[in-house]
C-alpha cells in the first residue's frame, strides 16, 4: 500500500511539474492582461457618464454577449471588471489554457507517450484521474493569479471593489473552466485523440457561450434552450454584486466531477491506441 501511495504521488507530481513552464507564461499573461485593462480605468472614469449614454445605443444582444448587460453602469467598478475582465477575456484565457491542458492526456497517449506511465501498477483510470486534478490544480493557480493582481492594481487606481466580489468572481471563473476541461478530459479519454478532445470542448464553449448572451437579450429561441448552456451558470454581475448564486456553483461543480468520473470510467473500458 506505502509503495502504492509513492506510486501515486509520482505520477501527480510528474504531471505538476510538466506543467511549470506553462504556468509561470499563462501567470505572466494574466498579469499583463489585469495591468494594461485596468490602468485605463482612471482615463475613463471622468468621461463615464457620456461614454455610457453613448454606449446605451448598442444592441442588447451586442452588450449581453460583452458582458455589458444587467443595467450596469459599464464605468462602474462592477461594470467595468466585468465587461473588461471577466465577462469575456479571463474565462478565454482561462479556457484556452484549461482545455489545452485536458487535452494533454490524450495527446500524449496518441504520441505513444503514456505507455510507460499505463504500465506502473496503478490503474490507467488513477493516471486520468492525477492528471486531471493536476490540471484543476494549474489552473485554480492561475484564478488565483488573476484574483490577487485584479485586486493588487484595482486598489493602486483607486478603482473600488471588495475583496469577496472578486473572490466569488474568481470561483466562478476557474469552475467554469474546470468544467469544460473536464469535458475535454471525457473527449479525450474516449477518442484518444487531442484534436477531437480540444474541437469539442471549444465548440461547445463557443456554442454555449453564444445561447447564454442571446438568450439574456430577450432572443425567444435562445431563451428557451439557455438552461443548456454553462455560461447560464457564470453570471458575473452577480457574482460581483451579490456573489456568485450556490445553485450555478453546484451545477459547475457537477459536471466537472460527472466528466471526470467519466473520463476515469471510458479509459479503464477501451484499448489503447499504439501512437
């Protein structure tokens, strides 16, 4: 059993520290990101009652899918962080790095890369499952990233938000990322084949991504299917304004552990490809 733990901890930790390199580039990128948006803050804060009346002439459906919906001010804090950060370009990063990543496992079996690791003795199911958490585990890392440099350079320009809106922003973001990393994992696990797990993954988040911002500007046929969607379940502006509602937290929680579990169950259920 002690030799059994080791085993386990080598492979958890061989897939952390593949993963140092990417992480230390995505944190680089993330921080870039939060400097450059929010150090235009202040630039904008003395026009923003005209660059909001100006702005009021978009298309709801233009603004929802900008994360400018809800009736909030886009100048104010929540409305600036929300429609500058995390309406659109954190969870795209977020995303595009979580995905990638659950797509390594199963471009590593296409490569012919795992056959070593598939013949410690542990069960390929435990591989899926270490590899999985590790990359939870990168990219709650780089959420954290983003929460401390979001909160860091919000209080040097003076840009006032509190610390839980953040911190309940920053949950939503990395379970909606988990959850569509988890789906590319069960992709993956079943195909064995890296492209098809990040195809999937990214057309379903484009997809889905799409429903959710029509569906909240009044669209009947996109309202009607909005409850299949997981971006019904990041809504940011609440998450700002009030925190992030328990019931979408339990439903991005379900599916990243639905999707995983599944990811463990098909490897276990189908052969290998060769490389």
């Amino acid at each position: 059993t002690g030799r059994h733990d080791v085993t386990r901890r080598v492979v958890l930790r061989r897939a952390l520290a593949d993963r140092v390199r990417w992480l230390i580039g995505w944190s680089i990128g993330i921080v870039a990101l939060v400097v450059m948006t929010i150090a235009f803050w202040p630039s904008f804060e003395d026009q923003a009652a005209e660059l909001n009346d100006m702005l009021d002439n978009l298309p709801d459906s233009l603004k929802s899918l900008f994360g400018m919906g809800g009736g909030v001010d886009l100048f104010s804090p929540v409305g600036y962080l929300s429609s500058q950060i995390y309406a659109l370009m954190l969870p795209l990063l977020l995303l595009i790095g979580g995905i990638g990543a659950a797509a390594g496992v199963a471009g590593d079996e296409e490569h012919g890369l795992l056959e070593t690791t598939y013949s410690l003795p542990i069960t390929r199911a435990r591989v899926v499952l270490e590899r999985g958490v590790a990359v939870m585990l990168a990219t709650g890392a780089l959420a954290l990233v983003s929460f401390v440099s979001v909160l860091g350079i919000s209080r040097l320009v003076g840009l006032d938000i509190g610390i839980l809106s953040l911190w309940w922003a920053t949950v939503s973001v990395v379970l909606i990322t988990w959850a569509f990393a988890a789906v590319t994992l069960a992709v993956g696990a079943w195909s064995g084949r890296r492209g098809v797990a990040i195809a999937t993954a990214s057309t379903v988040a484009t997809a889905m991504y799409i429903v959710t911002g029509l569906a909240d500007a009044g669209i009947g046929f996109f309202e009607a299917i909005e409850p299949a969607s997981l971006f019904t379940h990041y809504d940011v502006l609440h998450s700002l304004q009030h925190g992030a509602p328990p019931w979408s937290l339990l439903v991005l929680v379900a599916v990243v552990v639905v999707g995983t579990g599944l990811a463990a169950w098909v490897i276990d259920r189908r052969d290998l490809r060769a490389g």
